[in-house]
C-alpha cells in the first residue's frame, strides 16, 4: 500500500496541474521563468574569468 503524496507545485504549494505539470497554473509557470531568466536562481561554481573568452 503506498502513502505517497499528491505531488506539490514548487512554487505556491497548491496540487499540481497535469496541464501545467510540476505547477499548479500557468502564473505559477510564468513567475518561475521570470526568476530563471532574472538570475534569481543560481548554481554555485567558481568565477567566469571574462579574460579567458
């Protein structure tokens, strides 16, 4: 028997949408593409050197 949750959209909490899939609306979608393309996300890596291009 398995107790697994409904999965969650990473953004507000709500269920997901299959339509919408891993969020719950399509504001839920848009406000995470702002933040990717805003640099509100970040991966930690050592500095660009901006001389070695």
């Amino acid at each position: 028997m398995s107790t697994r949750k409904p999965p969650r959209c990473p953004g507000c909490g709500k269920p997901v949408v299959a339509q919408f899939d891993p969020f719950c609306s399509q504001g839920c979608r848009d406000r995470d593409l702002l933040k990717w393309l805003d640099e509100g996300y970040r991966i930690p890596g050592p500095p660009a050197d901006p001389e070695a291009e």
